[in-house]
C-alpha cells in the first residue's frame, strides 16, 4: 500500500517537471516572436503584452526597461527609422508610453499613406554621354513630395 507521503511526491515531482515544461513555452514563444509588415504594429503590441502576461503567471519577473528594449527591438523592418529613433532615446521610457508612442506613429503612417505621401525611392540607369552623366532617355526629373514638386533639366 502506498502511503500518502510518497503519493504527495509523486504528485510533485510530476506537477513540478509540467511546470518547468510550461516556463520553457513561455520563454520560447517570447524569443520567437517577431513583428510583421503584414499585421498592424498594435495588433502585434497586444500579442506580445499577452506572452508578457503569460510569463508573468508563470512566476518569471521581466525587468520594465527589458520589456521595452525587447519590444523595440521586435518592430517589424519598415520601422527601422523609427526603431533606431527609440533606441537612441537617452530617457527611459515605460512600456506604457512606448505603446502611445507607437499608435500615434502607426496612426501617422497610415493618415500620411492615405494622402499619398509616404516615401517610395526612385531609380534610374545612368549612361555617359557626351562626358556627362545622366540617366538614360531622361531628359528631365520630376521630384514630389508633401506639397513640393521641382522640376531637374538634364
């Protein structure tokens, strides 16, 4: 007959090794994770505050300054500019204001996409001709942009 201290420890050491298994879930799903251009920035924030939550029930502790460096740090590749502006921020920042701080820059993104205004790069080829450069068949550049336009003779 099993007595109920070794039932209570064979019910630990079972529940402890599930435990330990969970806390490994966690973690992994707060490495793997990473940012989208396909997805909205917010909708992505709220899916990473949940891994936050997560890791928090499961009894880790996540400095403030380490969830926004991460954060930050998992932008997706158009915020690039914008990552690089946070990281050189010398004030630390909460997570909190982080968060404001991204929805007003999607927000931005978005008004300045609607108006036509985001940045797209142009690209020529460029042949010599008579000892000068200029791109080939061009005879004259239109540049626009916010309101602006100039006119470039070649």
């Amino acid at each position: 007959m099993v007595n109920a201290k070794a039932l209570w420890e064979s019910l630990e050491r079972k529940y402890k090794t599930e435990d330990a298994g969970s806390k490994k879930f966690v973690v992994g799903k707060f490495l793997d994770f990473k940012m989208v251009d396909s997805k909205t920035v917010i909708s992505q924030v709220q899916e990473f505050q949940l891994i936050l939550h997560d890791i928090h029930a499961e009894g880790m502790v996540l400095g403030e300054s380490f969830q926004v460096a991460a954060l930050i740090e998992k932008l997706p590749p158009t915020w690039k500019d914008f990552k690089n502006y946070l990281k050189h921020k010398r004030k630390e920042m909460k997570l909190e204001d982080l968060i404001v701080r991204l929805r007003i820059e999607e927000d931005n993104r978005q008004s300045e996409k609607k108006a036509g205004n985001y940045h797209q790069e142009a690209k020529a080829n460029v042949v010599e001709q008579d000892g000068y450069r200029r791109p080939f068949g061009i005879t004259s550049i239109v540049v626009t942009g916010k309101g602006n336009e100039i006119l470039i003779e070649l």
